[in-house]
C-alpha cells in the first residue's frame, strides 16, 4: 500500500529550481533515504512533506488523502532535526511529554507513553536529566523518542546523525534501523552520507540538482547505476569513471577505445548509431581491477601515485589512467610497485559499465537503440554491459 505519493512536485526559490517535477511512490512502513550533494533538494522535498513548505505546483498524497495545503499540525508527521531542537531548560521526560502536554492529552495516557519510549530508547536512567547533561547519542535519541511519542504515521528524519562522532554515528545506524523494524512507521530520512543510506535503507532516491537521478534498492544502485553521476557518487571508494569512445561494426557488436590501447568489444546486436563514434564513460568499481598477473595481457597501463591502507585487509592505489585519477583496492600482501612506477590492471570482464558521455545514462546491453546524438531510447533497467573479446 502507498503511504506517501509525491507527484510532480517541484519548488523554486527566487531563481533557482530546488525541486523539478518529482514523482516517487513511498510504500507503507518503509524506510526510504533520500541522499545526494548539499543543495540538491532533499531537505526542500521533506519541508515540502511535512508542511513546513508549500510546493510551486505538484500535490503532496498521504494515502488517499491529498495533503498538498494542509497545516503541519493537520498531517500527523513525526520530525527529527539535525540539531535534535530540544528544550535545554526541559527534563528529558519533560521533552519528550512535550508535544502531548500542549495537545492536552490525559497525564495518565502521557505517563504511559514516556515509559513506554524510555523503554524503548533505553532512556530510564536519563529522565531526570536535562540535555545539557547527555551526550550526543543520548540527546538524538531523545529527539527521536519526543517524535515516535504521538505515534505518527510517518517519520522523517532531516541528518539526524550529522553530529555525532564516526563510531557513534555507527552504532546510531544500527539502532534506528531497529526502532523503524520493532515500530513499523514509515520513515523518509534525508542525508548525505552514501553510506548512511546504502546500510540503512529499502530503497534510496539519489538526486542532484533537484531531480532524481534513481531510485531503488541499495543494492541495485550500488550494481547498476543509471547515471554516471550515480556511480560517482554511490560507493566507497566511488566507481572509477573516465572518457572513450564506442562504434558499432557491421556485425552489430560495439568497439570501444579509450585511446590509450584499451580496445574491446561489447557483443550485440546493437543498432548503427547515425553518424560516427559515440563519446561515452567507462565506469569500473575499484574491487573490479586487480594486479595483473604473469604471463597475462595487461588492460590497461597507469602510473601509481600513492598508497593508502583500506579499512581492512585490502590497499587503495590510486592511480593516473590518461591523466585522470584511478582508484583500485587490492588485498593486502600483494606486491606493489614503487610510487610513481607503473602499474599493469586487469578489468574484471563482467563488470564494465558504460556511460553516455552527453547524458550520463549507462548504456544497457543489447537492447540499446542509439540516436544521432547518442541518447539511449529503450530499457535502461538492463543488467551492466557485459565485456566481451579484448582486441589489441
């Protein structure tokens, strides 16, 4: 069942397009991450969502109820900020009776409700204290607790975690993940942290520039990004990406060069673009290179410019392929060229993306159409591009 349908919303301020024509389905007790760089929107989309904001045109669905013009207090929203906005001369029970005690909610009903969250957030022991006396994580959770306590049907959480430290913000993650599993609220969270959004979510919206630029499930993002920006952006280390060019030959199957020696062919059928080569992106993850070993054939060639320990039992290269930065993570151990020596890479054959260099879409395999200007008409949900026989 949809819980909330936004449909083609947008929202300008003064010259600028905040949102453009944005329409997303979010299903009943999801938890849906909207992520992207800073001023691409999402935290407008969420004012939007809450009330706090009203759209240029475009309408705003709670369920069968369009709330397009409804007051804040009319959409029974819960909303936790990113500077948690508790009331420093209030008790932690104090805040979170808050929102109840001015809706003139029986005291007996708003007793239960505070031991009911204390309990659920662990927050027994700190209900006497004021904010001041918690630490961060104790004080987000408090913001939490203050919005779940009126029970709304929807969440949203607008970088909830941006202040914590790295281990906190961690153990964060986990927890509110287990809160929205034991509640069942519909919860839309709004970060910029890729990874926040690829461990906690069951879906994900990634936008730029107040659009969408895909929406699905952490895993098909991080597998088959529709953009190149997607695959910039997505990932840790993000996908390597840099400039060649693909023509499709008389049998249907596509060449693809980047100009430095790297050739290969995509097998069709693909149909003939109107005139000439096609500019595109490469896109490969940094776990999709690898060393290569003796007696193999080289990919591609680079220069290495440093060397940086992973976050377990791997190491990042990061390279220079035709002047542009390369990242690949290989396990630790392997013997490593000196920096500033050269260095032979392998691409993993099933793993090769392309990317139309005009609009950013990846192309899919084999059922592409390119036009005159090398746009895609078709499928863009296909699997990745499968590399075939290396020529040269």
């Amino acid at each position: 069942m949809v819980m909330v349908r936004l449909d083609a919303v947008s929202k300008r301020f003064a010259d600028a397009a905040a949102v453009t024509d944005l329409t997303i389905d979010i299903a009943d007790g999801e938890f849906f991450t909207m992520v992207g760089p800073s001023g691409c929107g999402k935290t407008t989309l969420l004012r939007i969502l809450a009330g706090l904001d009203r759209p240029d045109s475009g309408d705003v669905w709670f369920g069968d109820r369009r709330v397009t013009d409804s007051d804040p207090g009319a959409r029974d929203v819960g909303m936790v900020f990113q500077n948690y906005a508790l009331y420093p001369h209030l008790s932690v029970s104090e805040n979170l009776a808050f929102g109840l005690r001015v809706r003139h909610v029986r005291r007996t009903e708003v007793q239960t409700r505070v031991a009911e969250v204390a309990t659920l957030l662990d927050l027994q022991a700190l209900l006497h204290r004021r904010p001041k006396q918690l630490s961060g994580g104790q004080r987000q959770r408090v913001a939490l607790g203050r919005a779940i306590m009126r029970r709304p049907h929807l969440l949203l959480m607008d970088e909830p975690l941006s202040n914590l430290d790295a281990v906190l913000r961690e153990r964060m993650r986990i927890e509110l993940r287990r809160f929205h599993d034991r509640l069942g609220i519909t919860t839309i969270y709004v970060t910029h942290d890729q990874r926040e959004a690829t461990s906690m979510s069951d879906r994900v919206m990634v936008m730029n520039g107040g659009r969408a630029e895909q929406v699905g499930t952490p895993g098909e993002i991080v597998r088959h990004p529709r953009t190149a920006f997607v695959a910039r952006f997505v990932g840790q280390p993000p996908m390597n990406v840099w400039r060649a060019s693909m023509t499709i030959d008389g049998t249907g199957d596509a060449l693809v060069s980047d100009g430095s020696g790297l050739r290969w062919t995509v097998p069709g059928p693909w149909r003939r673009a109107a005139a000439g080569p096609i500019d595109v992106w490469i896109g490969v993850r940094p776990h999709d290179l690898r060393l290569t070993g003796p007696g193999e054939t080289a990919d591609l060639t680079a220069t290495l410019d440093v060397v940086e320990a992973g976050t377990g039992d791997d190491v990042l290269l990061h390279c220079r392929h035709r002047d542009q930065g390369l990242v690949v993570r290989v396990a630790t151990g392997q013997r490593i060229p000196r920096t500033g020596g050269v260095v032979d890479l392998t691409l993993r054959s099933d793993r090769v993306h392309l990317f139309d260099a005009g609009t950013g879409i990846r192309w899919p395999a084999a059922t592409a159409a390119p036009n005159s200007n090398g746009a895609v008409a078709g499928s863009l949900a296909a699997d990745v591009v499968q590399q075939g026989r290396r020529h040269g």
